[in-house]
C-alpha cells in the first residue's frame, strides 16, 4: 500500500499469540461459566445435594484417593479393593510433574485478576471464591 499511496500511514498493533490464547481462554470459561449456572438452575434445589457435588482441585490434586472416596460415597457407590488398587498404582506410576512442570500467570497471557473479574461479572462473592477455586463438578 505504501507504494500505491505516498500518504499511506500503517499503525500495527502485535499481539503476542499468549494474549490471543488467553482472551479465547476468558472466552472458553464465560461459556463454560454461564453452562455451569444453567446446568445447576436446570435440576431441583431439592435435588441438588443428591445429584451435585462440588469438588476443590487443590484437594484433588492433594489427595485425589480421598476425593474419589467422597465422591463415590455421596453417590452411594462403593470403592472396590481392586479400584482402590488400580488408584495407587496409578499414583504411584504417574506422579504430578512426570513429564516436567508447567508454570503460569495471568500477566502472560495479557490477562490479570479485574480482566477475568469484568469478563464473568462476577461480584466478589462466594462465586468468585468457587471461581479463583476451582472446583470440579460431579454429575451423577
């Protein structure tokens, strides 16, 4: 364009492809958020002990066999002694860091704590709490 047009003036704005990947990361958990509410707003209040159960990722990352003991005893399902078995050796064969660790922060992906804050309209509440959280949710 510059040598079609003398006057052609170009302002470039680069975009390092992390903050590309984290703006379709915010984007990937608004939906993943707004599914989650309707999801629960779709069964019963007095359904939902029975057929929810929310999970922190730290305590399964932490103690992952206590977690799916939780879980299959909220939902009345037994723990086997082969289940619980073929859980340790899983375990003990792929401990957390195996292939290496991966570190992140928001700032890298051009994000930061009031980004994701405005971009889920979330007041701080016991919401975000489960949001900064993370939890898994079970559906039985």
């Amino acid at each position: 364009m510059a040598r079609t047009f003398h006057n052609y003036t170009s302002i470039y704005q680069p975009y390092s492809p992390k903050a590309i990947l984290g703006n379709n990361a915010m984007e990937m958990m608004k939906v993943f958020h707004e599914r989650l509410k309707s999801d629960r707003a779709a069964i019963p209040q007095s359904d939902q002990k029975a057929r929810i159960l929310d999970v922190s990722y730290n305590d399964l990352v932490h103690d992952s066999i206590a977690v799916v003991h939780h879980v299959y005893k909220h939902f009345g399902r037994e723990v086997t002694p082969e289940f619980q078995a073929r859980m340790e050796q899983y375990i003990k064969d792929n401990p957390q860091g195996k292939h290496g660790r991966h570190s992140y922060n928001l700032e890298e992906f051009a994000l930061n704590a009031d980004v994701i804050d405005r971009a889920l309209r979330i007041e701080v509440s016991k919401e975000l709490a489960y949001l900064i959280e993370i939890k898994l949710v079970v559906y039985m």
